[in-house]
C-alpha cells in the first residue's frame, strides 16, 4: 500500500489468534516496499483522536515472509494495546516505514552458538531469526528460550519452533539445530524457574546437554523484562561477553523496546 498522509502505511489483518487473557498474535499485510532485517521492529498502532498512537513491536515473521506476524501482550489500561486487543481481520493497522533494533546478525561478532534468551512477548524478534535462513549459515546451533509465569504462556513459542521444523525453506536444518528450553516461574512444568536462575545453577545446560556459556564462541540476545536484561548482564559481562552494536559488534545485544 502507498503511505497515508501522516507518512505511515495502512495495512490490513490477516489473522487474530488470542492464546491466554493476557497475549495474542495478529498477521497483517505487508507493504510491498517494507525491507527489515530478522530480528528488527517497527512501529505500529491505530488512530486515536484523528492521530495515530504508535508504539514498537517486534516483527515475529522473518525477512522473507510476504507478511507480518506480531505477538502482543494485553495491558490493562494501556493506551494502544486496550484497542489492539479487539482487532479483527479487516481491521486496520498503521505501520512506520522504517524498521530498527539491535537484535540482528551484524551486531554479533562471529560464533558457533546463538543463544535467544527471552521472556514473555519478548520472543518475537528471535521467532523471526530462528526461521531465518542466514541464521543457520552464521551458527552451528540456534538455542531459543522463552520464560513465562504459566505453560499456556508459553504456547506460542511452542506453536513457531514447531512450524519452524516443519518449514519447506529451512526446516532441514532446524530439526537438528535449533534448540528450544521453555520455563516458567508461576506454575510446574518440565521446567520451573527464572532463566537466570536455570542458567546459574547449570540445570538450563544439562537439561540441552550444552557445556556452559563460552565467550570465545557463544553470541548472545537478549529480549523481554528488564530484569531479567539486567540479571543476565550482570552474568555475562564477568564472563568476558561484551555488548555489541551496530556500530561495535560485540559477543550479547540486548533490545530495549516495550509496548503499552
């Protein structure tokens, strides 16, 4: 579609799917001239007052894909995500046409494991990456962890690294190298705890039967809470990881967009 008067496109949804009362997923379509790398967001929103109300969301579809995927949370009271919630296919989306963010291949200095550390909605970026083919060029083995406070939280992990082995384009290689440690922190399942937590006491290694983080090889992204950004940090940096830029590529980035 061509850009609306305040510059953005107007893109229609494709699909809806509501998986707790607290997260969904919704496809749009995508505009022809939309280039973004794996791993990147954009700002997207609704009109309020006659004014669009924008925030970032990771895109969870890949580069490739001729749509959008995104995965959201509800929050109560939340300027946009309030509305977003209600969207129906048909509905209209707003999107900016230039996308960004740190969770890409060319702020990692060349490695051997890719580690995708993330909570909650932040899983988006690495769904994107993980179905990524330059993904499985770049790394021998892609390792996606996803923490939530229930197991019906985690089912969209769950649901993509399932259509990820299953994909005709990459799902060879998938299947014996992509790595998936769901966990959460409110309720049993397989595996209860805060990642960092799982990752200090090395049941998060044992349970993939991985040796410990390696600086000299592990490349490292980080996406969700703040606390859990700030935890891990405070982990790899002694390790001797260092954070990575654009500009600077390091051995861990860490994506700091949130959404009301």
């Amino acid at each position: 579609m061509t850009l609306n008067s305040n510059g953005l496109f107007a893109e229609r949804v494709t699909d809806v799917q509501h998986y707790t009362d607290r997260l969904f997923r919704f496809r749009v379509t995508r505009p022809q001239s939309l280039r973004f790398r794996s791993g990147e967001f954009v700002m997207l929103g609704l009109p309020q007052d006659g004014k669009p109300l924008l925030r970032a969301y990771s895109i969870a579809s890949p580069s490739w894909d001729d749509s959008l995927e995104f995965f959201s949370i509800k929050v109560p009271g939340g300027p946009l995500t309030e509305k977003l919630q209600n969207i129906k296919p048909g509905d209209e989306i707003l999107l900016r046409p230039k996308t960004t963010g740190t969770l890409v291949h060319d702020a990692l200095l060349p490695g051997k494991r890719l580690f995708m550390i993330s909570t909650g909605t932040g899983v988006a970026p690495f769904i994107s990456i993980m179905r990524d083919p330059e993904s499985y060029e770049k790394f021998e083995t892609l390792v996606l962890t996803h923490t939530c406070r229930t197991k019906a939280e985690l089912q969209y992990g769950f649901d993509q690294v399932e259509a990820t082995k299953e994909d005709p384009l990459i799902g060879e290689y998938a299947q014996n190298r992509l790595l998936h440690f769901a966990s959460t922190t409110r309720e049993d399942s397989a595996h209860r705890g805060r990642i960092t937590q799982l990752v200090h006491d090395r049941s998060f290694f044992k349970a993939l039967n991985l040796e410990f983080f390696n600086p000299a090889e592990d490349r490292i992204m980080l996406c969700g809470s703040m606390a859990m950004i700030k935890d891990v940090k405070a982990m790899l940096e002694p390790l001797g990881f260092s954070e990575g830029s654009h500009s600077q590529p390091g051995s861990f980035v860490v994506e700091r967009a949130f959404v009301g």
